[in-house]
C-alpha cells in the first residue's frame, strides 16, 4: 500500500465560503461552505486527481514544498516605517 501525503491550503473567500486547493497538484481546487465540507471536498478532489493520473501512468507529483508562517511585530516594523 503506498501512501500519499499532500500539503492542502484552504482559504476563507469573499462569500463567505471557502476555497481549497494542493500546490503541488495544479488545478486541483474545490470549495466549500464551511471548512468542514471543504476539507471534506478537497480529499476527494485530490483522490480524483490521483486516480486519474495513476489511470494514465502519468507520476503522482512527490510534495516539495515547505510552509511556515513569519512573525513580525510594531518594533520591527518602526525602523522601515519611519513615523509609525
């Protein structure tokens, strides 16, 4: 059994709703109501998508990407912005 493992965004968007999507997978969005039924979509969008490509012989893309998140605070932004 091989398993896959794939770096999944999803982001509030102007109705109210939610998008889904895998970087590494281009194309492979979906949507949602609530972050639930995005999450809930987006694994199938992404089983789909891997299917397919399997079905094809085609590679399944391995994830490379790397993410994290950057923290600034008003001190470190005095220096640049000066008169803030």
């Amino acid at each position: 059994m091989r398993i896959y493992t794939f770096r999944s965004i999803i982001e509030p968007d102007e109705n109210n709703t939610f998008h889904g999507y895998v970087p590494s997978l281009p194309g492979c969005h979906t949507c949602g109501k609530t972050l639930q039924e995005t999450k809930k979509n987006l694994k199938e969008a992404i089983t789909l998508y891997v299917a397919s490509l399997i079905d094809d012989k085609q590679p399944v893309p391995e994830e490379t990407g790397l993410e994290f998140f950057e923290t600034i605070s008003t001190n470190e932004l005095k220096p640049v912005l000066k008169g803030f």
